[in-house]
C-alpha cells in the first residue's frame, strides 16, 4: 500500500479531507505546447517498443492503464464501470478499428484524453484518501458509535446468522467518513477483516443474536480493524457525482456542440440501402453522446438506466422502425430533453470507494519527461 498521512488524510502528506485530483496540473501540461510536445516525444519513444514510428494496439495498452492508474481507477478487470473507462480510451486512439497509430495521432487524442480527463476532474473531482484506522477509532469512541450501530443492527434480516455474519455485514455498512475501506473489495478483506474477524471465531453465542452482544462484540472486531488498518493503511479513490441535467442543459444549448455530437453518433449507426435507420440503435447512439451531456454509459449506473428506459419507452424508441437520418437526429434530442427533465425532477447522486492496489506513483503516462 502506498504511504501518506490520516485523518482520512491526503496521500502524501499535509491534513484536510484528502488528495484532491481536480486536472489543474493536467491543464497546465497540455497548454504548453513546447512541453506538451517533449512529453508526447518522451513517451511515444517509450512506448514503441519495435522502434517503427507508430504503435501497435499491444503498445498503447501500458498507456491506457496509466491513464487508470493516474485516476486511481482499480486495475483492468476488477470493475465494469473502469473497464468501460478503458475501453473507451483504447477505441478514442484506434478509433475501434485502427491497428497501428501515428505519433501525430497519439499526440492529438492524448491531448484529447488529458483535457477531457481535466475537465471532468474539474467536474467532478476525485478524492485520494488514506485510510489508516485512526478515523475508525474516533468513530468507535464517538457518541454516535452505540446509536448508528443499533440502527444499523435493526435493519438486518438474519435468522439462522451467526455473530461474525452479523458483524461482517455492519462492516459493510460503515463509510471512508467513518474511516472504513470498502470491506467488498478482496483485498480488504483478506488483509484487515478477516484478521479482525479471528476474535469472533469459534465463539458459541445465543440465537437469535442479542443487540448488547452484537454492539460489545462489533467494537472488539472493530478496533481490531483500525489496529490493521495502522499497521497497513489503505488508499482509496473516493469520488461523488450528481446527474441533475445540467450537462444536458448545456449540450442542448450549444447548437454547435450539439450538431456535432450528434454527427459522431450517426456515423456509429448503420444505414440501410435507402440511407435510414433502426431505432434499436437509439440507446448506442446515447451512449456515444453520453459524455458530452454528463451521462454516464448504459448498464453503469442502475438508477440512471431505469430513467433511460423510462424516456426510451416514453417516446417508442424500441419498436424497431426505420426512420430517416433528420428523425433519428430528432428524436435523439428528444430523448436528451426527456432524460433532462426527469432528472432536474428527481437528480440522482453516487458516490464510488475504489482501493487502490498499487502506488500512485507507479503511473508513469503523467510523470515528467527525463
């Protein structure tokens, strides 16, 4: 795990509430054009392990992951919404189907990634926290603690559970505000809960589990968990957003912008031989235009998807007609003012804890050039 400081500190030294990763150093990179381009030379070199000028799909893979990994996104694998993060960057330099990419090219869609990574840093800016049990132990010996732990305990449903199912599931239930990792995450579990679970195991106690056992055995288990928490801290990619239309708004209102997402989504549409178009592609159409509007993709987000498919019936979008190119683009944008008002109606907020594995340093894509 990487080092830092606490109190849900940032990585790296100094108090506060955390790292905050928000593209301002990202901007100053791209803006100047003599070091932007040294840059782009120092790592195309780098990349082009065969020396012929351009690089290959298994050349750029170590540049899309540090672009993870300079986000503090999870490693490839470990997370369908990352994944799709990936994916998409990977098709912005090969343009899905391209094999090779010149220096001129990868130097254009970097700086398209970078400033677009800024912005939406800007956006919605992404937290590094470090997450080293001394926050935990404050929350343990907090007037809180007792109350917060009996709700939690009388919401639970778990007739036959035993006392370390109990409390494996009210870790669950604990936040980075409280100074818990995410205790999903494979890692975390092995390395600082299932040590901390070792007090409860064996145990014999009465069915069905009292609250006093459960309050007096949970703190024991928890202050073991800060007690490994300090000895290994965890560090973990905190970030919040809020869908409430107002990327829509914006998008809808900037005819050029608009226009001009809407021409990148048709060409990801086939035609048929009188030029019109499926409707079924509508939704591939949205997710192209996703970004521009500040959607996330289809499947990413569950509440997100029930409004998508809320508009999406609202309007017929899945019956399978063929229309002319002037109507998908219409009835796109319809779909866009739709989703629009249902969220500035009801917005929708998430947050996501990420650990990450590996040191923020071991990004190299945005370190300086030798």
């Amino acid at each position: 795990m990487a080092s830092g400081s606490a109190k849900n500190k940032a990585v790296g030294g100094g108090g506060g509430a955390g790292q905050v990763l928000d593209g301002s150093d990202i901007m100053e990179l791209v803006e100047n054009e003599e070091v932007f381009s040294s840059f782009v030379d120092h790592k195309f070199q780098e990349l082009d392990r065969d020396c012929d000028g351009k690089l290959s799909v298994k050349e750029l893979e170590p540049a899309v992951a540090d672009i993870g990994a300079a986000l503090g996104l999870p490693a490839q694998g470990t997370s369908a919404d990352s994944d799709h993060i990936y994916s998409e960057v990977l098709n912005e330099f090969t343009h899905g189907k391209q094999e090779q990419v010149s220096k001129t090219e990868f130097k254009e869609v970097l700086s398209d990634i970078l400033l677009g990574m800024a912005a939406g840093l800007k956006r919605d800016p992404i937290v590094i926290l470090r997450i080293d049990g001394e926050d935990l132990g404050e929350f343990i010996n907090s007037p809180s603690f007792e109350p917060e732990m009996i709700s939690i305990f009388s919401e639970f449903d778990l007739p036959e559970g035993s006392l370390r199912d109990y409390i494996t599931k009210a870790l669950q239930q604990l936040t980075v505000e409280q100074g818990m990792p995410p205790s999903t995450d494979s890692w975390v579990m092995s390395n600082i809960v299932e040590p901390a679970l070792q007090t409860v195991a064996g145990c014999a106690h009465e069915q069905p589990i009292s609250q006093d056992t459960f309050l007096a055995e949970f703190k024991k288990v928890a202050e073991s968990v800060a007690q490994h928490l300090a000895e290994q801290p965890v560090i973990v990619a905190h970030s919040e957003n809020t869908f409430d239309g107002s990327g829509i708004k914006r998008l809808l209102a900037n005819k050029f912008e608009l226009d001009k997402s809407l021409e990148a989504a048709l060409k990801t549409v086939p035609k048929d031989r009188n030029g019109k178009m499926s409707k079924e592609y509508l939704r591939v159409a949205l997710d192209v235009v996703g970004p521009s509007a500040g959607l996330p993709p289809y499947g990413g987000l569950e509440e997100m998807d029930k409004v998508v498919t809320d508009v999406f019936n609202m309007v017929n979008a899945d019956d399978g007609k063929v229309v002319k190119e002037d109507e998908f683009k219409k009835l796109l944008t319809e779909i866009l003012g739709s989703i629009m008002l249902q969220l500035e109606g009801s917005p929708i907020s998430v947050s996501s804890n990420s650990v990450v594995h590996e040191p923020l340093t071991s990004s190299t894509l945005l370190s300086p050039s030798s």
